[in-house]
C-alpha cells in the first residue's frame, strides 16, 4: 500500500478496486460532478489523481452512507 501512495495516477480499474465501485459508476459520477474530471492519457484512459480518489470517497460516502440523493449531493 505504502508503494501505490507514491504513484502520480491511477487507472479506473484501480480506483474501482479501491473503493469497491464498478468502473461504470465512476464514469456515471464523471457527468454528474462537476468536480470530478478525471485526465485521459494518450491513450484516452482515465487517469485518477489522489484528488480525484478522494473525491470519489466523499461522493460515495454522501450517497451509501449518508443517504443524500444525487440533488442533494452536489450541492453538498
């Protein structure tokens, strides 16, 4: 774990991993927040920042555990 805490970006396959979400939902949550814009490589992969991972925690925190509805999330 300490060795990934040095990389500058993660793939969306990684990051689904992370936070127990599928890749479909974060691509979901890329439309929805504005916030959230994860880079694309060359390639046109998403690149995810330590930024955006906490992003995506605050979000998934707010919708599973709070129980905000997607309205009341992004204005939160």
């Amino acid at each position: 774990m300490a060795e990934e805490s040095k990389r500058l970006y993660y793939s969306i396959s990684e990051v689904a991993e992370m936070t127990r979400l599928k890749p479909h939902i974060l691509r979901f949550w890329e439309g929805e927040f504005s916030m959230l814009r994860p880079r694309k490589n060359r390639a046109g992969n998403r690149a995810y920042t330590e930024r955006d991972i906490t992003i995506v925690k605050l979000i998934k925190n707010l919708l599973y555990e709070e129980k905000f509805t997607m309205e009341g999330a992004k204005k939160r």
